[in-house]
C-alpha cells in the first residue's frame, strides 16, 4: 500500500487539539471541566457584519468569488485600512490576496517565499503553526527562543547566530500568541537590521494588532519604509471581529510574491467564499466601536488574570500587552509544562495549553485564553490556587 507524504512524519496533531479532546473526554464522562485551550473570542459576530452577510446572500451572492484573489470592495477596504493603519500604501489589484482565513494567507506566504531546505527563522514562544506549515511547505523551521526573564525580547546577536546563508524569512507576530509582547522600537530596529544583513523577507502577522492594550498601538514593520518591500502582512477578520468560522483573511505584499501566493490560491481555495467578503468588507468599513467595546473587555480580564495568577504562590504571569492569552509559568518546578498542565487539567478541571506547544523548553508555562467568561476565568483561577502546591 502507498504510504502518506514524508512530510507528514514530520507534522504532529495540534497540541491545543489534543488537549480540547482530553477535556471533552472528561466533560463527556460528567466532570464540570472549563476549557481556556482554545484561540477564539467569546463574542458573537457584530450584528452590522452578519446582516451584511444575510443581504449578500439573499442578493445572490453565492457562486464564485471574482476575481478570485477578492472582490474589489474588499480589496480596497483592506488596502484602505493598511494605509490607515499601517502607514503602508499598496496597491489593491496586485498585492492584496483574499483566503479563506489568517492560516491559509500564512500558508501561501510560506509556500509562495520558501523552497525545499530553505530555513525560516521564529522567535519562541510562537504560535503552534508556525513550525508545522514551515515544515508543510518543505522549508526548516528554525526556533529562537526568548524567554520570559528577559521579557520575550529578540535580541540582534541571538538572531544573527541562527541565521545562515539557507535563511530566507522571520516570522513575527506582534502581539504574539501565546504571550501577548508587542515588539518594541529596539527589536523592530534588530528585525530590520537583520533582514537587510541577510536579504530576508519577514512574515508580519497581525492578527491581533488591533487587541492591543494600555494605549499603545501595535507598530507594523511594514511600516517602516526601509524594509517594507520586504515584508508579507497576514491578517484577517478572526480575533478583531469576533469572526472566527466565517474564515477570512488576507496576505499584502510585494506583487511579485502576490502573484505566486494568488496562483496557488486559486489552485487550492479558488477563493473564500463571497457572501464571508462581503461581511469583511462591512466589518472593516463599518462602525468600529464593537471592536473598540471586545479590546476593553479583553483589558479588563487581562488585569484580572495577571494579578490572580501573579497572587498565587510559586507562580508568576508576566504582563500581557496584547491578544487574549495569559502564560503563566510555575516559578520552581522539576515538572514539565506538559506534567503541569495535565495536573491542573485532572486535580482541577482546567484546561491549558502546556508551554512545549509554543517552544518553549525552559520554563514549565501554560497557555490559558482569557477570552471567556470572567465567572469562569475566577473560577478556574481559585480551582488552580486550591491546587497549586502540587505544581511544584
Ligand atoms: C498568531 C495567529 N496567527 C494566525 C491565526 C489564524 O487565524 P484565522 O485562520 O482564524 O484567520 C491565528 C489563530 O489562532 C493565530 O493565533
């Protein structure tokens, strides 16, 4: 019998996924489990963005999209918000590509930069796809891991050291999931230096540049004008607009990739689904006060669990600049992330994602999303503390 891809050897089951099945399997045997693993908001669609996509629906808007690289509407909605934004003009028939959600657009930035052994370098902790879609599209993913000592900075030395003459590309996501850092002025000036050393393309994932906390806005580095023909913006409407199954997103970038990431779009997609662009297009140039109204929740349960985390003895949480994610780590521990997590997972009914997810291989830290209601992030606060001593 034909076997799978080699490749496939390679890819392992999402480790979030795996802990939502251990979860469901103790929610289905009656335990009153609460399950902070996940990356999705709380909140329902904005009403403007769903009426939007019921017109276009009853308008007919059901066969496919075209062009299939996004409707005009929506590309120049998102060409309009890079500019707001982003401070980056482009230009909306040649460097927009519209996918089916955030994950895809990384996907063809990847498979649209990257050839076989070529290296692609991401700073830890990062988000569990990063690695694997590397990997998917023949590429190496090289780990450089910050730590939360040092307040997750990526510094110049540290990245120049895993860089090689195979390196083609550095994903940065700012805020970050898992931990929330925003980059600062020193690490985009690093970032920059870097790329033009080393004549690389950076991946800026943006996803929740817009859930960003204590005023201050996330900076893009296709912002800055020395490296911005250099740099793949990812975004989409998932996080900022409560519009995660409706799977949108989009890649901008030099046209030259945009062509390569299109063509492999349309190969694959064809091209998201129309009626979901014209919900994005009401999402990004409707009224942006519920966006504005989710970040303040998300801030207020941010305070919330750095304080209750940082009060519980033997652990510490580090302050959160952005996104929905707080990553506590136990500060003395022989345990694993991974024994960590199934502990409080079996002694206290509490879902995480333990820190090896994200790459981390020092500290025993766990992911738990805050985008969840807050009687239950209490709840799951006083179940951990009642149990925190086994932590050690
Ligand atoms: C850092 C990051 N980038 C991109 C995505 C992709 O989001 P989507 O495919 O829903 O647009 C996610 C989703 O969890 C994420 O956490």
């Amino acid at each position: 019998m034909p076997s799978p891809t080699q490749l496939a050897q390679k890819i392992s089951k999402s480790p979030t996924i795996a802990m939502n099945d251990k979860a469901k399997e103790l929610a289905a045997e009656g335990h009153a489990v609460i399950g902070l693993a996940g990356g999705e908001p709380d909140f329902d669609t904005p009403a403007h963005i769903v009426d939007a996509a019921v017109k276009a629906i009853r308008d007919g808007e059901t066969r496919y999209a075209a062009p299939s690289k996004g409707i005009q509407p929506l590309l120049e909605a998102i060409a309009q918000k890079l500019e707001r934004d982003n401070a980056l003009r482009v230009n909306p028939s040649s460097d927009i590509i519209v996918t089916p959600g955030g994950k895809l657009a990384l996907f063809l930035a990847l498979k649209a930069l990257v050839d076989p052994g070529d290296e692609v370098l991401i700073p830890a902790p990062y988000w569990v796809s990063y690695p694997s879609i590397t990997t998917m599209v023949g590429g190496v993913p090289v780990t450089v891991e910050t730590s939360s000592a040092d307040n997750y900075r990526l510094r110049l030395d540290q990245l120049r050291e895993h860089t090689s003459d195979r390196t083609k590309v550095i994903i940065i996501n700012s805020p970050c999931n898992p931990t929330g850092h925003m980059i600062s002025s020193e690490e985009i000036e690093a970032i920059a230096t870097l790329a033009l050393e080393n004549d690389l393309y950076i991946i800026s994932d943006e996803i929740y540049a817009k859930l960003n906390f204590d005023g201050r806005p996330a900076v893009s580095l296709s912002s800055l004008p020395d490296i911005a023909d250099r740099v793949i913006v990812v975004d989409g409407v998932s996080k900022a607009y409560a519009m995660t199954g409706w799977r949108l997103g989009w890649l901008a970038g030099p046209s030259s990739f945009m062509s390569v990431a299109g063509m492999f779009n349309s190969q694959t997609a064809t091209a998201a689904a129309t009626f979901t662009q014209h919900a994005a297009v009401a999402a990004l140039t409707g009224p942006q006060d519920c966006v504005e109204e989710m970040r303040q929740s998300y801030e207020e349960r941010r305070d919330f669990m750095v304080q209750a985390f940082n009060g519980i003895e033997n652990m510490s949480c580090p302050d959160i600049e952005g996104a929905f994610y707080a990553f506590p780590k136990v500060d003395e521990t022989s345990k694993s992330s991974e024994e960590v997590a199934n502990i409080i997972l079996e002694e206290s009914l509490v879902v995480g994602v333990p820190g090896n997810a994200f790459g981390v291989t020092k500290d025993a830290h766990i992911r738990f999303s805050f985008a969840e209601d807050f009687n239950k992030l209490k709840e799951a606060v006083e179940r951990i503390r009642a149990i925190a001593d086994k932590l050690a």
